[in-house]
C-alpha cells in the first residue's frame, strides 16, 4: 500500500477524517504518554478550571491530523517532517472532531508538500490551526 506521490497531487487537494472524543480515548492517552494533568482526568479538579470539567489532550486531537496524511494525503510513507499548531478551543469528551488537511505548497524539486491543517468540533468552532510539511513517498519502480 502506498500513498499518493507528488505527481499525484495538486493545490487544493484535501482530505477530512471525523471522531467523537470518548473517555477512553482520554485515558488511554494519558496513560501512554503520562501526561496525567488533573484537567484531562479528574472532573473534580478540573471543574474548578476555566474550561468547567474535563479536556481532551491538545496532542491526542491533532494526532487526526496525523491520520490524515499518512492515510490519506499523501497516504502511506508519507514523512511527516514538520507541525506548526495553534490550540485555539478546548476539546470536551463527547465531542465530535474533524480533522482536515489541505494541499497549499508544493515544492516538486525536493519533494515537499505543505498542508493547511485545521480541526473543527460538531459546532464548527475551530480547536486547532496550523500547517504541516511533509515527504511524500518516492515512486516505486515495477
């Protein structure tokens, strides 16, 4: 299985993948990475913050980007060289995310594309912006 390479692609293109955030998925989260901040696994604590109970990990939404390029566009043996994010809303459990990557620049010589990247919620609001650049996989010859 491999992914689309560069001739394959154009400005323009993109790509979208959707979840809904469970409390699984928080858990889990945490527990590989350690990152046990009261605000994504205690509803006491986290009551008591600006966002009034508990939040999905900022990293844990923006890996669905993650799944867009290197499922999709450009798909498998895409090289993800790069991230620019900007978390601008909080992810609630139960929350419906969708993750979608947009072909902007693509520089055919060293083959490199970049990405708008952008994750909204069930509402529209936009929870994360940023941009990405990343290898598209090279040719395989028969």
């Amino acid at each position: 299985m491999q992914g689309l390479t560069i001739d394959q692609i154009k400005i323009g293109d993109k790509v979208s993948v959707e979840k809904t955030i469970s409390e699984t998925d928080v858990y889990l989260f945490a527990g590989i990475t350690g990152d046990l901040n009261p605000a994504h696994i205690n509803q006491v604590v986290s009551e008591k913050t600006m966002f009034k109970g508990r939040i999905a990990h900022g990293i844990l939404v923006s890996g669905f980007i993650s799944a867009c390029l290197g499922m999709y566009l450009p798909g498998p043996g895409t090289i993800y060289m790069g991230q620019q994010l900007k978390f601008t809303a909080p992810v609630h459990i139960g929350d419906t995310i969708k993750a979608e990557v947009e072909v902007i620049e693509m520089n055919i010589e060293k083959n490199r594309v970049k990405l708008r990247t952008v994750c909204t919620n069930q509402d529209g609001k936009v929870v994360i912006d940023g941009e990405a650049l990343v290898m598209p996989p090279k040719k395989v010859s028969a």
